[in-house]
C-alpha cells in the first residue's frame, strides 16, 4: 500500500477522533488526554489563528476536519479552500462549516494536493500536520509556496522527542504512515524552495513550526 492510500485510509477511519481534539464538548478524561498528549496541536492552532488571522483568502493544505478555515472564516477571511484526501474528514469539515455559518466561504476538496487543479493565488497558507505523512516533501512545499502571495504556516514534527517511539507504534499498529524532520532537515527543505532570510522557525516541543514569507521570497530573488 502506497503512503497516500495508507494515510488515506488511516484519517478516514479516525477522523471523528481527530476532529474530537479541537472540539470542547467532549468528556473531561478526553479533555486531560488531549491536554497532556497533544498540548502542541492546541497551541500551534492558537499561534496560527493569530499569525494569520487578517487574511483574505487562505489554502488549508491538508486541512482534516478544517478547523483553521472554517475558524478563519469566522474572523473575517474572505474566502478558505481546504483539501484533504480523506472524504470522512472533509464531510466533517462542510458539516462544520454549515453549523458556523461559514459555508459561503469555505470550499472543501477531497484530493491530493498535487494533483489538483487549481492556478488560484492566496493571501496565506496553512500546512499542519500534514508533512508528517510525505514520503517526498519537497515538491509538496515548492507546490505551497509558489500558491501563496504572503505567509506559509507549516508543521513538522520532530525526529528528537520522547513521544516519537510511541508515535512510531500506533502508526506501525493501525496501519498508517508518519516520518520525523531534524531541524537542519527543515531548514534544508525551506533553502531549496527560497533564502532562508523569510524563515522563521519556532521549537513548540513535539513539532517545529516554519512561518515562510513567500511574498518577501520571491521579490528578493
């Protein structure tokens, strides 16, 4: 099995329990789970509404259940396109996106990023959590930033980190696909997209976050 097919098939059939982390209707023994495991994905959700909060138009790549667009949405963004190869995710997404009253402006596409079809420009772009699950990343962040005219939000977790073993297993166990970046790594893959002079790069723990100015990129070439 292909890593697209086995991510695929690994999000479609977890993707109520990976939409369950941002909501807060849920069991308090849920809401300490998530608290003490996955902390960082909480915190990098806040950092990135507030880094990207603002913008007009925004391309959610790998977007789950499109917690980013659909709260985007909510603040002001004119329109937010999210893809994802997993259909469950999406359908939670367009659900979500309904229920908030964003549905307007939101457009939701159950596809490989690189095989879509689309020469639309935007104001922003988000990748989190999604280059966890490339075998190639490179041409995945040529693709992104050569789309977006001003910051590229972007995670990749950490080889070096305690809960990487255990990350490693429950992949192994259900079947899925995950891989880890040093961060020479991620700083590799930003130097042969642009100059690293428009990297920003932040250590949240289990993941690094990469804030690219893709604008300031391109006029300095």
């Amino acid at each position: 099995m292909r890593s697209l097919d086995s991510v695929r098939s690994y999000f479609n059939r977890e993707a109520a329990r990976f939409d369950a982390i941002y909501r807060a209707d849920k069991p308090l023994w849920q809401r300490i789970g998530d608290a003490l495991m996955r902390g960082v994905i909480h915190e990098r959700y806040r950092l990135g509404l507030s880094a990207i909060a603002g913008s007009g138009s925004i391309l959610d790549v790998g977007c789950g259940s499109g917690r980013y667009g659909i709260e985007l949405a909510r603040r002001g963004a004119r329109r937010c396109v999210g893809i994802d190869v997993a259909d469950e995710m999406i359908q939670i997404a367009r659900t979500e996106a309904e229920r908030a009253g964003v549905a307007d402006r939101c457009v939701w596409e159950v596809t490989d990023f690189l095989s879509w079809k689309s020469d639309e420009r935007f104001d922003c772009g988000i990748a989190m959590g999604y280059f966890d699950y490339l075998e190639d990343p490179l041409p995945h962040l040529c693709r992104l930033v050569e789309q977006v005219t001003g910051l590229v939000f972007a995670s990749f977790p950490k080889r070096w980190e305690l809960r990487v073993p255990i990350r490693k297993l429950r992949f192994f166990l259900e079947r899925g696909y995950v891989r880890f970046y040093g961060e020479g790594e991620v700083r590799d893959l930003f130097r042969q997209v642009g100059s690293l002079d428009y990297l920003s790069l932040l250590d949240l723990g289990r993941d690094y976050i990469a804030l690219y100015n893709a604008d300031a990129a391109a006029r300095g070439r």
